[in-house]
C-alpha cells in the first residue's frame, strides 16, 4: 500500500465513520433529549479548566460528539512563539482538559496541531501546549511541511475554490476548533473561522485573494469543526494577534461552547465588544448561508460560577 | 609513561572534538552538547585569534595562547587532536587505506617540503586580513571549511535520513521524530563547499596530510612555532632497525627514517611513529639537550627565515591588488543610501557590516543552528572582504524575537553575544512600507500579514477608508523581517527591512503591567 492509497483509505473510512456518528448524533436529536440541549453555552467566572468542565457537560457531554473509538484533532492555535501568560496562544490547561474529556468519552486517539506563525518547534514548545498534549496522552502532530497538506476542492465558495488542508483534518472522525479569543490589527477578531486558518497550508493565498472571504469560504468546506470552545479567558484586546506584553490583555475570565461557529463568533465578538456586523467574514458566513449573527432566537445557556 | 599510547590518545581525543564539533554543526543541540562543544571552539586558532580583538581582548579569546603554548613545547598537537578538519582528513586517510591495494597504503618522506608555498599562503593570508579582507581565511582555514563541509553535506545528509525514517513512522501514527526543514544554500556556495571537499579528500587519499602542510594558514602558522619547539620528537638511533615502518605511517611524510631525520615544522604530531616502531625508537626531546643526535640541519633555520622573508616580500607585492579592492568596494557604499537590496542584513549582534565583515570567517555555524533558517550564505554580497559570509535572507524567513542562538555560538565574536533583552532593542534594519504595491490599496481588501507578524507593533494596522492599512513606527522595528516574509505580494514585497549598515537600538517595548480586570459581570448576549 503506497502512501496515496493509504490517505485514499483513511479518507473514505473517516467518511464512513462520519457519516455513521452524523446518523446517530441525528436519531438521538430526533428521539433523545436532543432538543433540550443549548446551542451555545457560555461560562464566566472561573479558571479555564473548571468552566471547560462545566460549559461541556451543559452541552450534553463530550459523548455528545465524540464517540468510542474515534479518531479526534483538537486545534488550537498555537500561532506564537510566547509563554501562555501572554494569551496570544489557546490556554494550555485548556486543551489538556479538552484531549482528557475526549478520551474520557472513548476516543481512541487524540491529535493536536497547528500550521504555526513563529517557527513551530518553538510555538510547540514555549504556548505549553505540546507539554499539556503530552501530559494528556495525545499525539502533537507537526503542521510545518507541505506534504502534511493536501489538496481539496471547496463547492460554492467565491475565492477559495480549493485549498491544501492537513491530511489528519481529513483522516480523522472529527475535530474540535479551540480558538483563544483576540484582537486582530486586520481582520478586527480572531476567533473561531479565523482559527482554522490554521488548517490550511497556504495562509498568504487567503491574504492576496481577499481575507475576509476566504475566512468565511473555508466554512463551506465539509469537513466542519464538531465543537467549537473559545477560551476567552485572557483576552488580547490591543496589539493582536501577536501582542507585545500582558498589558495587552483583559481578563474577562469567560469560555464558550457551541457546535455553530457562526453563533460562537457572533457571541464571542459581543463579549469583546465589538458589533459582529461589522466585522467583514462574519458578515459574509452569514450571507452564505453558513450560520446566522442574530442570538436571539438561540437556546444559550448562560453560567456563572 | 610509555609514549606508545600517545598515538590512542590522540585519536580518542580528536574523535570526541570532532564528534561534538559536529554535533553542534548538524544542530544536535542539547545543554550538555553545546557547552563542551562551545569549549572545543575556543580552542580553534584562527577563530580564536579573531574573537580575542573582536571582543576587545576577552578571556574566551584566549584559546589561541594555549594553542601556541602547546605548539611551543610540544609541536602542532592542535592539527591532530583539535582540529576538525584535520581528523576529518584522517578518517578519509583512514578509510581510503582499506580499500587500496597493499603496497599504496605507505606513506613515503618528501623531500618537497612546500615552505616557500606554505609560508607565502600564511603571509599572503594575513595580509589580506590586516588590510580588512577575510577572503582567503574564509577559504582556507580549517574550522570554516570543516562548518561550509558540516553544513552543506553532512547536516542535509543527517536531515534526509531523520526525515526519511520520519515519513515511515508517520504512517504508522507515530510522531516521535520530528521533519527537519533544510537549510537553503545558494548554488555557489554548495559548489565552493564540495570543490573544497573533493580537494581536500583527494589531497589526503593522495598524500596523507598535504591540505595541511600546503594551503592551511593554521598548519603553516603552527608549523612556524613548531620548528622551535621546546621538545621535538627524536629518534633514539641505537633502537633504529632500518625497518621503515615509522616512515610508511607518517600522515605528513615528514619522518626520512634513513636519514632519521623529522621536518618538524610539517609534522603533525600524530604519534603514529611511535606505536609502529617495534623497537620504541621515538622520544620527545629537550631541544636545548645534547647535540649528538640532533638531526635537524642547523642551517635550516637559516633557511627558514630566508623563504618566510621570501614569500613575505613576494606577498607585499599584493598590496596594492588587494587594499584597491578594498577601496573600491568602500566607494560603493560610502556616497549612496543604504536600502535593504544594497546591504545585506547582518546578524543581530554582529555591531556593523565592518565589525561583522571583518570578523566572520565563514563557518556557517550560525547557518548550522537557526532555528528558523532565516540565516543564509552569501557570495560576494558583501564584497571581497566578506566573502561567503552569512546574511539574512527575509525572502526565506525571518529572526524569531526570542531567538539568541546565533549569537550564543558565533565562535569569532562576528556576531556578540546578546541576551534576549538586549536582542528585544537592537535594530538591524528598518522596515519600509511601499504602499502603492501594497494588497490593501491594490486591491481594496484586508490583509494585515505584516502587522499580525510584527513582535514590536512597530506595524500597526490604522483606518483606511473602511479597512486597515499598515504604517511603520521605525523607531520600534527591530528589523526582524517578519514582516517582509509574511507580506503576500508577488513577484516583490509590498513591504522590506532596510538594512542598518551599523545596527540601531529600537525603543523597547512598553513594560507589562500585567491583564486588567474586567468590570463586567453579565454577558452581552
């Protein structure tokens, strides 16, 4: 079995077991006590571990996503070569509490990557994270060579038609988008869409061919994070995504979690806030049918500890 | 203590120099690792000598005396146990003889003792050097050509085999090695490297230790002090057989065992005479002791001197080849304004182009070891008198801010040390934003890659009709580059660092007071 044909046969069974776990999250939408369940939890007050464990049972439970022997990516971002008190990067506690919960519903295995800023060995090493996915028996993954990245085609988009995408986003059963939330100097917010900037190999294709709808095409692609958790615990609020020194930061001590990524990034771009009508690829995942910005009509879940 | 075991010594300890100076080259770098190997540097001549005046006058600069020293007492020690191209050399000697036919496998003394050729090169060497020129260190002296060798061949050829057995284990869902993303040489300097290799290899397969004894300025050098050593190794004749075979071992083919006689200025102190003699018919000898079988021709050393005031005469006759060029290439920087094309960007901590030029032999040890391969060989960007030096190359990538490691094994003092603190303020180019090719005003539409890249928010992102635009605040930018890798713009960078010919201090960061609180309890949602 050559190379290729080991990606073809991890692909289709990945999408056989996908589409197996849709089936069965869909039945017990249908027939369990789905409906009950919030859109979007939000939790406040805490550290980030113990709003992770609270926000995520609020939300059914990671069983609720992830099933027995399954294959997970959690992707944070791990974009800078900073220390954790920084927040330029996702919480590390964080993400090891997240891998823990995975495994805990049955996963088989758990990857973690990123397509780092900084030189990736140091954004590992320095964000704490690759320590906290070691700690937590997960695998950390290089991002950091093109031939980790494969091309996909992606339907209905206006300027992303395809783009390279990280072998294991495609191999595995599922993945769980974990982005910290932040100030942007150009696209205003970082947040979950932007998070999966990350995934991709070619980032420059995404700035040369307008941002903001690149960002917002990408979530046309099918393969769509299973759970979005924003850690927005300390928050960049000037100088991002990189940020100079924690005088940047605020400490707003809030996560969120939903399934929806536009619904979490509408939510999280209010918590900072910032009007998410005004920010370019939030705007346009709503005209595309992606999610809707209004919260209104939502079931949230609000949690104070 | 029987003088027999010399010869073990010394191959033990060249191979564990060699083995860590090596490992520090292929970036095979742990604590332990880098501080023995950061020690077996110091001991290296002509890097030595440059960090003693580069660093006015250091301690660390200090290997060189003992160099000298031992070479004072005891012969070119250095060539066979210190010096890494030396051993080398004899691991090529070493394999080259088993594979020839029996007879090849001797060494024979030469008469040709290539003084005239090996004292001008010297001479001519630092000539050049005193008159600013590093070029003909940067291609002869052994250390550099031992790092242009590690980090073209070996280092590539260590990465290739880590990153082939890596895609193995990757299929099977292990991640334990990691991929190694290899160094970007330019053609040229691969194809000095490997001319430079091939003449090295096929001088030792031919004739031992000849690189040494012709072209190396560190041998010539060393074999100058040599020739008055305070003790020589001697033959003891009464123990003298006639066999041969101290003279069939002799790497140098300095030993004529029938005239008993040792060059010692070519001699490399290998010790191989002593373990082939059966007899132990070699000693180290007092050189003030007795005249009797005292082999050296007194009028040698007339004869010396003669060819070494020869080949110095014959290089002053270079002067006037070499300061012209250096003339020439000062009046080309001197009246025009620097840009980031016209300069190259030197490391940080190499103080200026003339501190980093004029002290950088070339070894590509900081080429070895940056993390983020943003450090690449030149060729003659910066002229004759910094030939091959190294230079960043933003097109590749860019200086991590807390990064420090070239300046931590720069083994000349080209690059200072710095702390990540002094490394957070010291400005080495600035960078110039050219907003007519820049996406946001081409195009209409947010981009921001150079201002999400920027450590310093030197780039800031500010209004511009309803998206952003970056601005440069220079007195922040540290010149990282960062900014010029990360901008999309092709076939050129809408935005490029401006090398400072002599590096700057940038404002440093505004101090961290630590997050605010928040004063909100209820979410906005």
């Amino acid at each position: 079995m050559d190379r290729r044909d080991f990606l073809k046969k991890g692909f289709l069974y990945s999408l056989s077991g996908s589409l197996i776990t849709t089936a069965s999250g869909f039945f017990s939408n249908v027939f369990g006590k789905g409906n009950s369940l919030p859109d979007l939890v939000a939790v406040r007050g805490s550290d980030p571990v113990t709003m992770y464990k609270r926000g995520i049972d609020e939300i059914g439970g990671m069983s609720r996503f992830v099933k027995r022997g399954q294959t997970v990516v959690v992707k944070p971002n791990i974009g800078w070569d900073v220390p954790p008190e920084r927040a330029a990067n996702t919480n590390p506690h964080l993400v090891k509490a997240i891998i823990e919960s995975c495994y805990e519903a049955g996963a088989r295995r758990v990857y973690c990557f990123d397509n780092t800023c900084d030189n990736w060995r140091r954004s590992y090493k320095n964000s704490g994270i690759e320590d906290a996915v070691n700690d937590a028996n997960g695998q950390m993954v290089p991002g950091n060579q093109e031939r980790y990245y494969h091309d996909v085609d992606i339907p209905g988009t206006k300027k992303l038609k395809n783009v390279k995408v990280h072998e294991l986003l495609m191999e595995s059963d599922l993945y769980i988008n974990v982005p910290v939330l932040k100030h942007h100097g150009s696209t205003t917010l970082t947040i979950a869409m932007k998070n999966l900037m990350g995934v991709v190999w070619d980032r420059r294709f995404y700035h040369r061919n307008d941002l903001h709808q690149c960002i917002a095409d990408f979530c046309l692609f099918e393969r769509k994070p299973k759970l979005n958790i924003v850690d927005a615990y300390l928050v960049m609020t000037k100088n991002g995504p990189r940020g100079t020194s924690t005088s940047d930061l605020t400490r707003m001590k809030s996560l969120l979690i939903s399934p929806d990524i536009v619904a979490i990034d509408s939510a999280s771009a209010r918590l900072f806030g910032a009007d998410p009508n005004n920010i370019g690829h939030m705007r346009i995942a709503e005209k595309l049918g992606i999610g809707s910005l209004d919260l209104s009509k939502r079931n949230i879940e609000r949690v104070y500890l | 203590m029987n003088l027999r075991h010399l010869k073990k010594l010394r191959i033990i300890v060249s191979l564990v120099v060699f083995a860590f100076i090596l490992l520090l080259f292929i970036d095979f770098s742990t604590p332990f690792i880098d501080s023995v190997s950061n020690f077996f540097i110091r001991l290296q001549l002509f890097p030595s000598i440059l960090r003693f005046f580069a660093l006015f006058f250091t301690i660390s600069g200090l290997g060189f005396l003992l160099i000298i020293l031992i070479s004072l007492f005891f012969g070119r020690v250095y060539c066979s146990s210190l010096c890494p191209l030396g051993t080398l050399q004899d691991i090529i000697i070493a394999i080259s003889k088993r594979l020839k036919p029996k007879k090849k496998k001797r060494f024979t003394y030469s008469r040709f003792s290539n003084r005239i050729l090996r004292y001008g090169i010297l001479t001519v060497t630092i000539l050049f050097w005193v008159l600013g020129s590093l070029f003909l260190i940067n291609l002869l002296d052994p250390f550099s050509n031992f790092g242009k060798i590690s980090v073209t061949f070996f280092q590539p050829l260590i990465y290739w085999i880590n990153n082939s057995i890596n895609i193995v284990l990757e299929n099977f869902g292990i991640y334990s090695l990691r991929p190694l993303d290899f160094k970007s040489l330019p053609l040229n300097v691969v194809l000095v490297s490997t001319v430079i290799f091939l003449v090295i290899a096929i001088l030792s397969v031919w004739r031992g230790r000849l690189f040494c004894n012709t072209l190396c300025p560190a041998g010539a050098a060393l074999g100058l002090i040599s020739e008055t050593s305070l003790f020589k190794i001697a033959f003891n004749e009464k123990a003298c057989s006639g066999c041969m075979k101290c003279e069939h071992v002799c790497k140098a083919q300095c030993l004529d065992s029938k005239n008993q006689f040792i060059d010692q200025g070519r001699c490399v102190s290998c010790f191989n005479c002593f373990t082939a003699c059966p007899n132990n018919g070699f000693y180290y000898k007092y050189r003030f002791a007795g005249k009797n079988n005292f082999t050296d021709p007194s009028d040698n050393h007339g004869k010396n001197r003669r060819n070494f005031l020869i080949s110095l005469a014959s290089a002053t006759l270079a002067i006037p080849i070499v300061s012209s060029n250096k003339l020439l290439a000062q009046s080309a920087g001197a009246g025009s304004i620097p840009t980031g094309t016209s300069y190259p960007v030197t490391p940080p901590g190499s103080l200026s182009h003339n501190h980093f030029t004029s002290k950088c032999i070339a070894c590509y040890l900081c080429v070895g070891v940056c993390p983020t391969n943003v450090i690449v060989p030149s060729f003659f960007d910066y002229g004759l008198e910094g030939f091959m030096q190294p230079k960043l190359d933003y097109h590749k990538n860019f200086c991590n801010f807390d990064c420090v490691k070239c300046t931590e094994v720069c083994p000349t003092g080209a690059i200072t040390k710095l702390s990540k603190k002094e490394k957070a303020t010291t400005q080495i180019g600035i960078a110039k934003f050219m907003p007519e090719s820049c996406i946001v005003v081409v195009q209409g539409t947010d981009c921001g890659a150079c201002a999400e890249h920027c450590p310093t928010q030197a780039l800031q992102m500010i209004p511009y009709n309803d998206i952003f635009l970056p601005e440069v605040t220079p007195e922040l930018c540290v010149g990282c580059g960062a900014c010029e890798y990360a901008c999309p713009t092709e076939p050129y960078k809408a935005i490029f660092v401006e090398s400072n010919y002599k590096h700057k201090e940038a404002l440093p960061i505004e101090e961290a007071n630590g997050p605010r609180e928040h004063d909100e309890d209820e979410f906005p949602f």
